[in-house]
C-alpha cells in the first residue's frame, strides 16, 4: 500500500495512507490547489520539487501558519489579506497606545 507524507497542523511531518488534496511550498509558506498554474510552472523550472509539502486539506495548511495562494485560491487569498491588514493595524493600535507611557533610557 502507498504511504505519503502529509504536514499536520503543526507543521510536523504525518504519514498517511491518503494522497493530501493541497500542496504547499516550505520556504514560501503558501499552499494551493495540486494543479495551480503557478506551482505548475515553478515544478517545470526544477527548483520548487525540493521544497513541495502536502497537506490533508485547506483547514491544516492554515494552521500550519501557511496562507493561500493569489493565483489558484484568489478569493481565500483576499480574504487572507485583509484578515492579516487587520490584524496589523490592531497591533499597530496597540503599540501607538502604549508608547505614550514608554520611557526610553539610554
């Protein structure tokens, strides 16, 4: 019986006896659909092949802490991004808040 590795939610290794339905790039951390174009062109290149994870589905890939794809997941990605905005500006909110009480000693 075939046996793949999958990356789990912790982004640890998971052998599986299922193939994973998204794959990934490690370095990038961005993952996408098997046949996105994009992937497709990098594995042609040679140099993506080495860094290629799969995941079990798109719900792992997140908790990995990997983000969607613009090019085969547009709309995941989107909302990605502005999810991510957000959660800029909060910080950003937040460290504005507090500098007025920070006292720099040099």
């Amino acid at each position: 019986m075939k046996r793949f590795v999958l990356i789990n939610a912790q982004g640890e290794p998971l052998d599986s006896a299922e193939p994973g339905q998204m794959g990934g790039h490690r370095r990038s951390r961005i993952y996408g659909r098997l046949d996105c174009p994009a992937a497709l062109r990098a594995i042609a290149r040679g140099g993506y092949v080495a860094h290629r994870v799969f995941f079990a589905d798109e719900t792992t890939a997140r908790a990995a802490g990997y983000r969607p794809c613009a090019v085969c997941l547009p709309l995941a990605y989107r909302e990605w991004k502005k999810a991510s905005s957000l959660r800029l500006g909060q910080l950003k909110n937040l460290l504005n808040s507090h500098q007025s009480g920070l006292v720099l000693h040099r």
